[in-house]
C-alpha cells in the first residue's frame, strides 16, 4: 500500500492496469471491467480480440470516471 507521501514523490503514472483499478476504487477486478464498459472507456490491450493479456487505462480516464462518479456530501 502507498502512502501519501509516496504518491507525491513518483511520478504520475500515464496508464492503470485493471488490477491498480480494483485496489484503487477497492473493487473487484470484475467491478473495474463492468464501469469502463458502462461508461464507455477505450482500454489499450495488447493481444488479439477475444485473448487474456495485458490491458492499461489511460490517466485522464479513469480521473474523468472518477469525477462524474464522485458525491456531494450534503
């Protein structure tokens, strides 16, 4: 697990994997892959159609999903 000092001392990444996602949003892998398809997000994947492989979400995506996902407390 990163601290928050950590997080400020590396570099922002450019891409998340799935499994960064799930530990980010605290989900399941399979949770990560039900919000990009509802939201319509492009996923760099590196096999061909229909093969397990590696697959990266872009930055500004996944901060994108997470600002139009995010509530107001009230």
């Amino acid at each position: 697990m990163t601290t928050i000092s950590d997080r400020s001392s590396s570099p922002r990444p450019d891409f998340y994997t799935i499994s960064q996602l799930a530990d980010r949003w605290s989900c399941s892998r399979g949770t990560v892959y039900n919000v990009l398809r509802s939201t319509g997000t492009k996923v760099v994947d590196f096999t061909a159609k229909g093969r397990k492989g590696h697959k990266l979400v872009p930055v500004p995506a996944v901060e994108e999903i997470e600002r139009r996902k995010l509530r107001r407390l009230s």
